[in-house]
C-alpha cells in the first residue's frame, strides 16, 4: 500500500518517527508521499526521504499557514527544486473553512505553486476545504495541471470534473464514519483509477481513534473500509490504488 498524503515530518513524531515508520511497514505500508507545509519544513523533510526509502517529499506552502510564509517564499520554491528531487509541489490550495486567512494571500502562493508545478512538470497536492470551485476553476485556467485533491470532500459532479482535469481524489480516515454518506457514495462509486488512500497522519483519525494521534499504519482500516464500500478484495484495491500513486507521482 502507499500511503498518498501523510505528514510524517510533523512535529508530533518527533519523539518516535522511526517506530512510527516501523509500525507503517509492518501494517503493509511500502510508501509514503509526505507534503512539506512550510518553507522552514522544507530541509529536515529531504533529510527524513534522504534516510528513509519508502519516503518520498512534496515541497509547497500550505494554505493554512500564511502567518509562517514570506513574501520571498514562492521563488526560495522554484529554487530549491532546482536542487533537489520531488514527486510533487505540495501541499499547496485553498481554505474557505478558517475565516481569518487572507483569501488573496492565499490565492497568491496557490496560485504561484500551480505555475511552479505546471512548468516543471510536476504533480500538485492540494487543499481545497470549501474551496472546490475556487480550485477547480483555477486548475483548469492554468491548465495543464495534473495531481490530487487530498482528503477530497466535494460533490460527485465536482469529483468528475476534477478528473476530467487530471487530478485524482484522495480519501482517508473520514469515509470510515458512517455518518460520511456522501464521502462513503463518492468512494463506492468513482472509478477505481481516479482513487488514493491517504492517512493526512498524525490529522484525521479514524472511527474509534477520535482524538488520537493518526498514523500511516491505519491506512490498512482505511483501505479495509474502502474496499468494504466498494465490496471489492481488499488486496486487488490496494494494488490498482498505490498503481494510482505510482503513476501519479513517478515512485517506483
């Protein structure tokens, strides 16, 4: 299985990164796609991939942090792909859920990210909280653009679109919660070759964790919950998804 969106840089595993990397393989986890949020996260993420095999780094501004991004921050990116190896830009967006995040700020370091990936070549990770068509009108007018929608909530008819535009959509923890009808549907029904599992660890825990730290070793529950959803083999959902994630992001 691969792990499509984790945050295994995060200070909250800090303590015990390497047992939590342990415990992931040991649930079947063979990759990890883990998105840097931060310019200031952006070296000690390509130490943790340098060391570690199965990690695998995405560099980008997080929406939900523009009180830690400078106005710099978008050319210290281009730069410092130029150095180093990645197999996104990410994890970039927007967030219409906090209200006090400037929306032009973030549209402004969205939007330079989206350029930076274009030209590049590269995939995108992206936030869209109650953001859809604000996302989705700006991939498509800064077409071409290919990449993911991380922890994908929107509509069925926006999730087709998205595809339409060359992204994939992730799910995680949240479809584990029958309360999720809608994410339950979207996970049922969308074509398989348009799916990622993503744990989004140590955020999104799942039904019975509420309140834990998430790990990447649970994408094997997120994976047993989607393939209960789609009442498909398990083994045949986590090879047709982390092939996804393969061709997506160029891991091996």
């Amino acid at each position: 299985m691969i792990d499509s969106h984790c945050h295994l840089d995060a200070p909250e595993f800090d303590g015990d990164r390497l047992a939590v990397l342990q415990r992931a393989r040991a649930a079947g986890v063979t990759g990890l796609v883990v998105p840097a949020v931060a310019r200031e996260g952006w070296a000690a993420l390509a130490e943790l991939a340098a060391s570690e095999a199965e990690v695998f780094p995405a560099y980008g501004l997080h929406p939900m942090f523009l009180d830690r991004h400078r106005t710099d921050d978008l050319q210290a990116l281009e730069d410092w792909l130029d150095q180093r190896s990645a197999v996104a830009v990410g994890e970039a967006g927007l967030d219409g859920y906090v209200a006090d995040l400037d929306w032009d700020l973030q549209c402004r370091y969205f939007e330079g990210q989206l350029r930076i990936a274009r030209d590049r070549d590269l995939p995108v990770i992206l936030h869209a909280r109650r953001a859809h068509e604000a996302v989705l009108l700006a991939v498509r007018r800064l077409a071409p653009l290919r990449g993911v929608i991380h922890s994908y909530a929107g509509s069925l008819e926006q999730a087709r679109q998205f595809i339409d535009a060359g992204f994939l959509l992730g799910f995680g923890g949240p479809i584990t919660y029958p309360r999720a009808r809608r994410l339950r549907t979207l996970v049922s029904e969308l074509p398989v070759e348009a799916l990622l599992l993503e744990t989004d660890a140590p955020d999104q825990p799942l039904l019975g964790h509420q309140g834990a730290r998430n790990e990447p070793a649970q994408l094997s529950c997120v994976l047993a919950c989607a393939a209960q959803l789609r009442d498909c083999d398990p083994l045949w959902l986590a090879d047709q998804t982390s092939a996804n994630a393969r061709r997506l992001f160029g891991l091996p």
